[in-house]
C-alpha cells in the first residue's frame, strides 16, 4: 500500500508548497502515558469513521485522503483510542511501524464534541511517551506543521537519511 498523506486542505493553495517533513527524537522527550488512551485490539472501523467525518468536518477541509478499513487490520498499523469521562471513544490515532525503532503518526481524528480535553497536541505528546517506552528512537510525523514544533525533540528531516 502507497504512503499516506494526511487529511489538509490542499483545494485553496494556488500552488502547492514544497513538501518539509518532520520527526520526533524520542530520546529528547520525556512525556507520561495518558490514563484514557487504549490500544485498540480489534479496531471497529465505523465508530473511527464517524470520528473522522466528524473532524474533518470541524477543520472544514475541501479534500481528505479517506481512511480504507483494511488499514485499521493492517499488521504494521497500530490504532490508539482516547476517551472521555464518560468512557466514550473521542479520538484516535492511527501510526504505523516500520520496525521496532521507527514508527509514523499516520493519522489522528478527534470528533472536537469537548473542545476542552485538548486531545491534538496532548495525543502526539502521548503517542511519544508510547514509543519512547517501548524502546522507538523516532516518530515520523509528515508535514513539519507548525503546531508539532512544540513537541520536544522536533526534528526537521533534510536529505536522505
């Protein structure tokens, strides 16, 4: 399966902007382990659909690359629910394993019903305590936007490496 590009807008630009990709030192991070994220085991692909339509609603994107079922069961995809008080599934976010050093943040959806939990940033920062503890160095994140500089060991990538 080809490489992903995450959900953006990309209708309004007149011209597109050069690709800058970002990843994460995990050794430069030093991030807790939520209380209200679960591993999702076996993945129900509508209820994450229904997160999903719900937030690229909210962004109001003109064009999203969808979510295909089969990628929720893929071996190498990893699916990490967050939930609210009330124990009701809210966000989650989809990574992918290369190996056992090296992992992507393909995806994350939030359905934004309580914009107080803050779950954008807070999920990334999450998602690097995961990794880190679970012996990754990196954690690749597509686009460098500008919201991800604030992680800590924010990397932009340059030539190959």
């Amino acid at each position: 399966m080809g490489r992903r590009i995450p959900a953006r807008n990309i209708c309004t630009q007149k011209r597109p902007k050069k690709m800058i990709y970002a990843r994460i030192d995990l050794s430069q991070t030093n991030y807790e382990i939520m209380d209200n994220c679960k591993k999702l085991k076996c993945p129900f692909p509508k209820p994450l659909e229904a997160i999903y339509d719900a937030y690229c609603k909210h962004k109001k994107f003109k064009s999203v690359m969808p979510i295909f079922p089969e990628e929720y069961f893929d071996d190498k995809n990893e699916v990490y629910g967050y939930y609210d008080k009330e124990e009701k599934l809210v966000a989650f976010s989809l990574l992918r394993c290369y190996n056992n050093k090296n992992v992507e943040a393909v995806q994350f959806a939030w359905d934004y019903a309580n914009p107080g939990l803050r779950l954008g940033i807070r999920s990334l920062k999450n998602e690097c305590a995961i990794y880190k503890k679970r012996g990754f160095d990196y954690m690749y994140l597509g686009q460098a936007d500008d919201y991800k500089t604030k992680i800590d060991g924010f990397e932009i990538l340059g030539g190959r490496l």
